[in-house]
C-alpha cells in the first residue's frame, strides 16, 4: 500500500510524510530545549566518550573558552600525522614513531627522529640537524644533530653520535660512546670521555680520558687520562698519565704510563726510543723535562719546579733550580736546585743540593755536594763529598773538600780530606789545610800550609809505624806495610827541617819501652836526589829495654826519600811508632 502523504490546505505538494510526522513520538516538551539538555550534558558529563572514530575530513578540532585554553587546536596534516597549534607559536607534536618534536620546522626541514626521541628544536642548518637516535633528546637551540641512541645535545650545531652521550654549547662532536662534552669546539671520539671549555679533543683510540680548559689533545691509545690547563697533550699509548693544569705541556711516548704534570708550562714527559718511562711527575715549572732518550728506560722520577731541569734514570729528583740535569742510567740521585749542576750517566745514589756548575761525573757512587760553584766529582769515584766553595774538585775514594776553593783531592787519595785554597792532596787517609798546601806519595800526614805557591810554605805530621821482630834496624812504613809501605818521599825544589820523635814497646809481653828524638835538615834539588845538610842529631829519651833497641833516621837518596828505622830484639816483638814533623820551603 501507498504511503500515507499529508496535503497542505492550499493543495500544494506535501512537505513532510507520514513517517517524518511519526518521529515526533515521544515529545514532551519543545524541541529545541530538548536539544540544549542533550549538549549540555556533553559538558557536564566527566567521562564523555564518541560512539565511534570522529573524522575531521581535513578540518580542525579546537578547543575554545576556558582561562588558558583559548586558540588550542589539534591540525591533521592530512597523512595520519597531527601536531597541537597555539595561538602565537608552536610546542611539540607527536610523529609515527612516538617522538616528540617542534610543528614548525624552520626553513630547513629535518630528517625523520628517532623512536621515543624528543627534538624541540626549531631550526637547523641541514636535514640532519635532528635527534635521529632512539630514546635520545634536545631540549632547544638550533643544528643539534644527535644520531647515537639515549644521547643528548643542546645549544648550538653540536654533533652527538656516540650512545649513551652529550654535548652542550657549541660545535662540539662526541662520537665516542658514554661521552660528555661542555663548551665550545670539543671532540670526543674515545668512550667514557669528557671535556668542558673549548677546543679539546680526546682521540678515537683512549677511553675514559677527560680533558678540561683549552685545546687540550689525546692521542695514541692511552686510557683513563686527564688534563687539565690549555694546549697540553697526552700522546702515550699506555695507561693513567695526566696532566693537571698548566700551558703546552706534554706527556708523550709509545710506552709512557702513570705519569703527571702537575701544572706550570711547556714542561715535558717524553720518551724518545723503545724503552719505557713510567710512573713520573713534574709539578710545576716552565720547560722540565723527564724523558728517556738513551733506551735505559725511566721511571719512578720527579721535579717540582724550576726552569729547564732535565732527568733521566730510575728513582731521581730535581727539588727545583734552572738546567740542572741527571743524565740517563742515573739511579737513586737528586739535585735539590741550583743552576746548571750536573749528575752524569750511571752515577748511582748520589746527589747535588744546590749551588751553581755542580757536577757529579759518570758512573760515580755515593757522592754528594753540598752547594758552591764549579764543583766536580770526577767519575767511577765513590763516596765523595764536597760541602762547599768553587772549582773544587775530588778525584779519589771516601774523601771530602768541606770547604774551600780551588782544592784537588787526585785520584790517589783515598779517605782524605782537603779544605782551603788550592790546596792538592795525593796520598790516602790524609789531610791538608790552608792556602796552597800540598800532601802527595804514599805517606799519611796532616799538612798545613800558608803559602804563595803549592808547597811553597808549609808544616805537616806524619805517622809511621812497624812491628819489628829482629835484632836489626827495619824500616818504618804507614801502617806498618799492613796494607801497602808507605814512605815519606821528598818533593824537587824542596828545603826540610825534619823533627822525628820515635817511641817503642814491646806488645808480647809488659816491662820494657824506649823513646828516641831526632832533629835533621835535608834539601832536594830541581832534580836529583835528597841530601843531608849537616848531620842528624839524636837524643835517647828513654831506654828499658836489654840494650839492644835502637832507632835511626837517615836520608834513603836513591828513592829520594827519608828513612825512619827501628831495631828490636830476637823472640820479642816491639813496636815502633814516629811522628815525623816536617817544615817546608819550596820554591
């Protein structure tokens, strides 16, 4: 059957039907307020929900009337993207891969962000300017470009692709994993590093380094470094070398480890060939240096400051001073300051404290000056010592010049001692004094002189001793001819006045001794011999013996040379000692 159609009264087409009439069931009230409770509701209800997808076909969905709502809008881009708009600007939006980044990107667009990234920057200088890396983060500034995967950058054009890794300032590049980089034009391309300031690098090959002020490098493939100051370098390849502040300072080497400079500037730790050098510092300073360059190695050595201080060696110290030097294969040696002193190659537990031009020679053992000017430890001798003064020199063994200028200690002394002005000593376990005096041969005396030249005006005493076991005259010698003889020789161009006291006992049993005094002169020419001048007067002191001692002073010519005698008895032995009193003039 037809449907039921409703004629207006001017019998006009109809304009509603019968089935549209039929949709007015059910009202109760007017439409139209019928139609404001239903929206109202919409508002009021806490939890609103669509039936289904809303499709905005293109348009905007905004959001309006409210404190602070006003202008906020969700815009499709029209390929399943969408981004939240403000009124006057832009904040982030949402992507396909669940980043957050800007709505707006500035004339230059980016590249795609990494998953779970966030990117609020709103300029950049090429398409790669973006958080790329996944988990990864900028906060703001412009060109940021971070590609390693929960890193960070912000500020200016910085360059992030290590993992796990951050720059903030400008134009940093942190390629290195677990890196860190404030500041200005820093390159980090080894893991776990750091730099702050400008213009550092930490090399590809060195982990966990940190460099700290200005244009400070790492390279070689050392690890876990650090400097600190502007310009200094760590190229070592081995481990834990740091340079704490300063300028153009260097620790370099294939085989350099455990090595600082503390601070100062153009101070260097350096090794020249395959050896190694290790475990070393200098502290302060302007152009130090502990290197090795003669393949010994160094290690375990030091400087705390001063200018140009050269060490190297095994165990060795420069307190301070200017060009003071411990040259290679020098062991347990020191110099505490001081200028331009010296310990020579191999020299062993040795040491200068001070002065100027102060050298101890190579392969020298236990020797030690003080302090003064010029003075040298001649080389291979051994426990020597020179407390002061100038130009003095020791050439023996155990001996010492405490004081003085212009003294020589040759290298036949030994456990001698010489101090004063040009004072020379040549025979062991001797002494001389004063101005220009003079001990040589193989006696032990006591000189002292006062004189215009060597030798020229001087007084010395000598000891001479022998056990004698005979009934006739023996000579007498130093020590007795236990270690060596040792005779009183005369010097050429010489004048003596010779005063001889000699004393016997006998040492096997008690009771008997005897005494004698001699008095005699004896000169020597330019050549020659010795010769007597008068006799030898003699005095018996004293005598309790059996009558068969005796003693004797004479002048031996032929080994140019005084002779001091003593004669004891068969089956006894006694003891003969002289002091010999010798006054000369020479000239």
């Amino acid at each position: 059957m037809a449907a039921e159609r409703y004629w207006n009264l001017d019998d006009t087409e109809p304009l509603v039907s019968g089935e549209e009439i039929g949709y007015l069931s059910g009202v109760t009230a007017a439409i139209q307020t019928q139609i404001d409770g239903k929206l109202a509701n919409v508002v009021e209800d806490s939890t609103p929900q669509l039936g289904g997808d809303l499709d905005l076909n293109g348009n905007t969905f905004s959001i309006s009337g409210g404190t602070g709502l006003s202008g906020q809008a969700v815009v499709s881009d029209g390929a399943g993207g969408a981004s939240w708009a403000y009124a006057g600007g832009t904040v982030q939006g949402l992507d396909n891969d669940r980043d957050i980044q800007a709505a707006n990107e500035g004339t230059v667009a980016g590249n795609a962000r990494g998953e779970d990234s966030v990117d609020l920057q709103t300029s950049r200088y090429a398409a790669a300017g973006v958080v790329s890396g996944n988990y990864s983060t900028s906060p703001g500034g412009r060109g940021n470009a971070v590609s390693g995967d929960y890193s960070f950058a912000a500020c200016n054009g910085n360059t992030v692709s290590g993992e796990a890794s951050g720059a903030l300032g400008q134009s940093n590049v942190v390629a290195g994993d677990y890196g860190f980089a404030v500041g200005n034009n820093q390159t980090i391309n080894g893991g776990n590093g750091f730099v702050a300031n400008t213009g550092n690098t930490i090399g590809g090959s060195n982990t966990a380094c940190s460099a700290l002020g200005s244009s400070n490098t790492f390279s070689g493939t050392g690890n876990f470094g650090i400097i600190a100051g502007s310009s200094n370098t760590i190229s070592a390849s081995l481990n834990d070398n740091a340079i704490l502040s300063g300028n153009s300072s260097d620790i370099t080497g294939a085989y350099a480890a455990q090595c600082v400079i503390g601070g100062g500037k153009d101070n260097l730790i350096n090794l020249v060939d395959a050896d190694s050098i290790g475990a070393s510092v200098i502290c302060g300073g302007d152009s130090n240096i502990i290197r090795d360059a003669g393949g010994l190695g160094t290690h375990y050595c030091g400087i705390v400051a001063g200018e140009g201080n050269d060490v190297e060696g095994r165990w060795n110290f420069v307190g301070a001073g200017w060009l003071n030097t411990i040259e290679d294969g020098a062991q347990v040696c020191a110099i505490g300051a001081g200028f331009s002193n010296d310990i020579g190659a191999n020299t062993l537990y040795s040491g200068i404290f001070g002065g100027e031009g102060n050298e101890i020679e190579a392969s020298c053992a236990n020797g030690v000056i003080a302090g003064g000017s010029g003075n040298v430890i001649k080389t291979t001798s051994i426990s020597n010592f020179i407390g002061a003064g100038e130009d003095n020199e020791v050439d023996g063994s155990r001996s010492a010049v405490p004081a003085g200028r212009l003294n020589i200690v040759t290298s036949a002394a030994d456990s001698s001692l010489a101090m004063g002005l040009r004072n020379t000593i040549g025979a062991q376990h001797s002494a001389v004094f004063g101005y220009y005096g003079e001990v040589l041969g193989d006696a032990e005396g006591l000189v002292y002189s006062n004189s215009p030249d060597l030798g020229g005006a001087q007084a010395g005493t000598y000891l001479l001793m022998e056990d004698v076991t005979v009934a006739t005259l023996t000579e007498l010698s130093v020590r007795g001819g236990v270690d060596f003889g040792g005779y009183i020789d005369m010097p050429v161009s010489c004048t003596w006045m010779v005063k001889v006291h000699i004393v016997a006992r006998r040492t096997d049993a008690d009771g008997e001794g005897a005494a004698w005094e001699f008095s005699l002169a004896m000169r020597r020419g330019a050549s020659g011999n010795p010769a007597l001048i008068g006799s030898v007067s003699k005095t018996v002191v004293a005598d309790d013996s059996s009558g068969t001692w005796d003693a004797d002073v004479d002048v031996l010519a032929a080994s140019q040379r005084l002779r001091v005698r003593g004669q004891g008895e068969a089956a006894k032995t006694v003891r003969f000692v002289a002091r010999v009193e010798i006054t000369q003039a020479k000239g």
